[in-house]
C-alpha cells in the first residue's frame, strides 16, 4: 500500500469512526441551539431554572443578543418548555 493509499484509508477510517461515535449524542434542535448560542456567554441554565413565562421574557430579551431568528428563538423556548 503505498503512502497516498494508507493516508486515505486511514482519513476514511477515521472520518467512519468519527461519525459512529456522534451518532449516539444527537440533540433536538431547539437544545443544541440553546447550548451553542445561549452557552456561549454564559451558564446554559437547566430548562427547569425557569417557569415557562420567566423562559418566553428571557427570550425576547435574550434572542437578539444571541443574534437568533425568529425561528431559531422558537425552537429554543419549545425546547426549554417541553422540557421545564
């Protein structure tokens, strides 16, 4: 096997292995938005910090801040109250 041929084996092999192990770890949407976008400047706070309306202020006073759309924001508070 000459060294091109090992070194895409090898890049394959490890792209595979890569993409098995963040199989098991998917987060819903509106959750890895939240701890991307609101976990960047702070604690992403648990979603039961919060009662469901204190969550609904936080986002309209958050989103803008965080740089989220109207549907990024929505898929966030969905997620925060599902899961209050």
């Amino acid at each position: 096997m000459g060294a091109r041929s090992f070194i895409a084996a090898a890049a394959l092999g490890l792209l595979a292995a890569c993409g098995a192990a963040s199989q098991g770890t998917l987060r819903p949407p509106g959750e890895a938005l939240y701890v991307d976008r609101c976990g960047r400047c702070h604690e992403a706070y648990p979603a039961h910090a919060y009662a469901d309306g204190q969550w609904a202020g936080v986002m309209r006073r958050m989103a803008p801040e965080a740089g989220l759309d109207e549907p990024e924001a929505g898929a966030i508070l969905a997620w925060l109250v599902e899961n209050n």
